[in-house]
C-alpha cells in the first residue's frame, strides 16, 4: 500500500488533462452570448480543446465559487500543524506574518513585508507570502480567489484581502483576515 503522503506527491506530479482555466475568457465570453455548456464544449473540441460539456460546467462552477474565510478556530486548528509542527515555515514567513500582525490596522504593503526581511524587493514579499497563504488555504480547503491582473490564484488570500485603496506610495494594501488574527492571538504568538 502507498504511503498517502507518497499518494499526494504522485497526485502533484501527474499532468493535468484539460487546461479549461487556459480558457475561461473564451467560455465566459460564449456564456455571455447565450451559448449552452453543449455548444461551448462542441466550440473548444473544434479548436483542439478535448473536452465535454459536463467537465466545462463543472470547471465554470468550481471556478465561481466565492471565497469564504475561514473561521479563528479553524485557523487555530491549522496553523500550529502547518506552521510549527511540519516545520514548513520559512523564517522570512514567519518574519512577514509577524509584521502583517503588529501593522496598524493590521494592514500592509508586499514592500512592507519584504522590508520585514530586510528584502527591497516587494515580488521577493509576494511569492514567499502567497507560498504560506498557499499552505495556510490549502490546509483550510478554501477556494481560492483570482487575481484581478493575472488571473491565477491569489493564496494570499487565506490570509488577507486586497483593499481597493491604495497606500500614500500608490501600493496595493492588503488587511489581515480579523479571523487569522483572532488565531494568532489564541496561539499567543507574536506578543
């Protein structure tokens, strides 16, 4: 029998079948212009897309599903496994979660985490955030949201929300989910 964690690492590595999320613009667009899921899956497999019309719904329905954010006690429940126990996290991680914590408001600048770890790189700040967002949201089970620019995940997400103001420097600000800091405070980390 496979050891799960060996199951996992298979699941990671296997290829991915369909790439429907390479097309979302051009489903929602035929959506928008009335077309069945039949049609539209009729439309991708004529354009080298193999697909049906079942795995297109299911895909635009996985896809809709808005984010929730986690209660405190299920991030309280989580964050001890993800963060201490495994020893996944990273000290510039833990550096960034600690300053995001202790910000007024509880709001920060990816340039603010990275000055955090002594970095003047705010992309440096983004990916090390979004891998502990990514492990945080993971462990969770939430649905992540899209990122307005890129459309791909935005795992940050599982630990704050992007605000529609900017800072001063016209830098995108992000404000702690007050369920993760209700978390941190039960834990007692970061006094």
């Amino acid at each position: 029998m496979t050891a799960p964690t060996d199951l996992l690492a298979k699941a990671k590595a296997a290829p991915v079948k369909t790439r429907l999320e390479d097309h979302v613009q051009t489903i929602a667009t035929l959506r928008d212009k009335q077309y069945t899921w039949r049609e539209i899956a009729a439309f991708l497999n004529e354009n080298g897309v193999e697909t049906d019309h079942s795995k297109v719904f299911r895909f635009m329905q996985r896809r809709s599903q808005a984010f929730v954010v986690p209660s405190a006690a299920d991030y309280t429940r989580v964050l001890p496994e993800i963060l201490i126990g495994k020893g996944k996290l990273a000290d510039n991680q833990s550096k960034m979660l600690e300053r995001h914590f202790h910000a007024h408001n509880r709001t920060v600048t990816y340039t603010e985490l990275a000055e955090a770890v002594g970095s003047d790189d705010h992309r440096t700040a983004n990916a090390q955030y979004g891998k502990l967002g990514a492990m945080v949201g993971e462990a969770l089970g939430v649905n992540f949201e899209r990122s307005g620019k890129r459309d791909e995940a935005f795992y940050s997400g599982a630990l704050c929300v992007e605000l529609q103001t900017r800072s001063a420097e016209g830098r995108l600000q992000m404000m702690m989910h007050h369920e993760l800091a209700k978390a941190i405070e039960t834990l007692g980390w970061f006094k």
